[in-house]
C-alpha cells in the first residue's frame, strides 16, 4: 500500500520580490540586462523583506515543507504584473480561439531549486518537479508581433495569477491526459477542466486546472489531482453564487465524472472563499451524496479567523479545502498546519508571532494522507 501526502496552500500572492533574494535579482539584472523587467522596484521590495521585515520567504516555505514532508504540493496564487509579463512572458498554443501566455521568469522555478537544496540538505534527496499552468486570466487579450513576441497585454487587472504543482519525483511520476507516462524532457502537462463533454467551461475570471500522477514505480496505480482558486469579489449574493457555480462545475466536470464513473481515485483541493463552517450547502456537490452512491471525503482546510491564524477548531473562513474520492483510505490523516506556532515564536511570551507569520502566508497548509489503491 503506498501512502501520499497532499499539500495545498494558498501561498497569498507570491510575486518576484518574495521569490528571489536581492543578489538573484542583481545577478539576473547583469546577465540578462532586459530592461522591461521592473528590477528596480523588485530588488527595493525584496531588499525590504529580507532586511527590514527580516523574512526569507522561501527559506519559511522550505522549512514547512520539510516539517509535512508532501509528496506532491498544489499551490495557488503565485502572480505576475502585465508590464513583467510583457517583458518575459512566453506565448503557448491558444485553446478554443482565447490566447495562452505562460509566467516565464522567477516564481515556481526558485521554489523547486530552494526546495531540492534544503530536502537535500536534510539528507531528502533531490526529488522535486514542478508544472505551472498558463496566467489564469480566460479573456486575457494578447497583441504579439511579427516574431511572435508579446507588445501588450489588455485586461481591467493588473496582475495575473497562475497554478503550481509540485511531486517528489522519488514516489510519483507525472502523466498526460491519456494516462501516458511523460517523456524524459517533456515537460509536464497540467490541464484546464473542462466539462464533461470535453468543453471549455467558463468561470468567474479564474478557472480550476487538474494533473494526473501515478506511483513512481508502477503508472497503472494513479490519481488525478484538481486545484483551484475561485475569485473573492465581496459577500454578495451574487459573489457567493459565482463561488458556489464552481463548486458544482468542477463536481460536474469531465476528470470528476471520469473518476467517479471508472473509480479511480481523484482529489480535489483548492481556495474556494466559501466558508465551510457557514456555508456547508454550497460543498454539497462534492461534499454530499453523489449518483454512485459516496460522497467526496473532505479535510477542513485553512483555519483562520480575520486574517489572524487561532485555534484550529476556529472554522471561520474555512476557505480551504481538500476531497478525496476512491482512494484506499480516504483522508487516512487530515490536518491543517499552523505555521506561526513553529516558525515564529515570541521568545519573553512563548506565544506566535502572527504578523510575522502573514508575512508569508494568510493562509494555513491543508495536508491530507490518502492511500493509492493495489
């Protein structure tokens, strides 16, 4: 039996300046010498975090990564600025008629290095991979040249948000939509949902993405994992009901109903800004009882309460949360990780730092450990 460990986070907009060091940037100025990239600005902001604020962003992330030890890591919220994505971003295959542009500088990439150092470090080995979606802005509008190089970016944002996947290549593989293995320098495929007749479905600006992973010694025992992000917009009716629509879009969707009607396993995870504690009915697609007879199994994700982590029994703003289906042993352990409680630590009053500990993230890690059925 193989245990997985699934991690997923909203990392709270991870931009270049928490990504990279001052001397990465300053390296990176003098090597490329593009000068479309706001470096100047970059290197300010991360100058403060690392000097000022005395935050190493990606140092925090490595040790709570380490702590958990997941297996594989879906995270949300990693951004960049149309004036960035501009200068660097890279122009994909366009899907039903609307333009593909893929994050084509520091972000994920730093994480994987920083990762595969401190794992390494720890005597972990060097496992990680990762796989990024393209900037989760469905009606993105893309002007290119001749060359095929991106001159403007039109949309009413400012800033672009974009998925990451991570796995411990040591115990899964990644494979494509046909449950194929990915070729040795093929870069791995994660996918736009699509309803279950194959189409694109739309969403309220952002939209969920899925991957599928098998156990590193044997592709037949695999899963499919489904992260999202909904849009916050607000407490209004009619923001919740946009929330709650994806909620029900991806129940209904085709990786869900294939791995339902073929019971194969599947989880679904994701910020979905709809309190769980509060607002329980609008899980009830994937949280309650579906044709076949099993509900989805749920871990109460990230516990917070007005942007201040408290108690893990504190479900208000239960944003966060993970399902699983078909495994084993569904949610064999379900957790959420209170990182200011390990990070950041007052040394007169023994109590959590949590300013310092928002810093990183207003969100907390859900974990859950399911088992891959024999």
């Amino acid at each position: 039996m193989t245990d997985i460990n699934i991690m997923f986070w909203n990392i709270q907009n991870i931009y270049e300046y928490k990504t990279v060091t001052p001397g990465e940037l300053e390296l990176e100025r003098s090597i490329t010498g593009q000068p479309g990239l706001n470096v100047d600005n970059v290197v300010r902001r991360s100058q403060r975090l690392y000097e000022q604020l005395q935050i190493d962003h990606r140092n925090a992330v490595n040790r709570i990564m380490i702590v958990n030890n997941p297996d594989v890591v879906a995270i949300v919220e990693f951004s960049v600025g149309k004036t960035d994505l501009v200068a660097q971003g890279k122009l994909g295959p366009s899907v039903a008629g609307v333009s593909v542009v893929y994050a084509d500088h520091f972000g994920p990439e730093q994480y994987m290095i920083s990762l595969n150092e401190s794992f390494a470090a720890a005597g972990l080995g060097r496992p990680w991979q990762l796989m990024k979606s393209a900037v989760n802005a469905p009606d993105l509008k893309i002007q290119e040249d001749d060359g095929g190089s991106i001159i403007k970016v039109t949309h009413k944002n400012s800033m672009f948000e974009f998925y990451s996947i991570f796995w411990r290549a040591d115990k899964l593989q990644a494979l494509n939509a046909d449950k194929a293995v990915v070729g040795v320098g093929e870069a791995a495929p994660i996918y736009p949902v699509r309803d279950a007749e194959g189409d694109l479905q739309e969403y309220d600006e952002r939209e969920p993405y899925y991957a599928v992973f098998a156990k590193a010694t044997d592709a037949t025992k695999y899963f499919s994992l489904v992260t999202n992000h909904s849009v916050y917009g607000g407490t209004s009716a009619a923001a919740m009901a946009k929330r709650a629509s994806t909620v029900n879009k991806i129940a209904t969707s085709g990786v869900v109903h294939d791995a339902v009607a073929n019971n194969k396993p599947i989880a679904v995870c994701g910020d979905f800004n709809l309190d769980y504690g509060t607002r329980a009915e609008d899980y009830l697609p994937l949280n309650g009882v579906d044709p076949h007879g099993k509900a989805f199994t749920t871990c109460i994700g990230d516990v917070k309460s007005t942007r201040v982590y408290k108690s893990i029994d504190d479900l208000k703003n239960a944003y966060d949360q993970i399902f699983t289906k078909n495994f084993s042993n569904d949610l064999k352990g379900a957790t959420v990780f209170n990182f200011a409680e390990y990070l950041h630590i007052d040394r007169d009053t023994g109590l959590p730092i949590y300013d310092l500990a928002r810093r990183v993230s207003d969100h907390l890690p859900a974990i859950v450990t399911v088992t891959l059925p024999e």
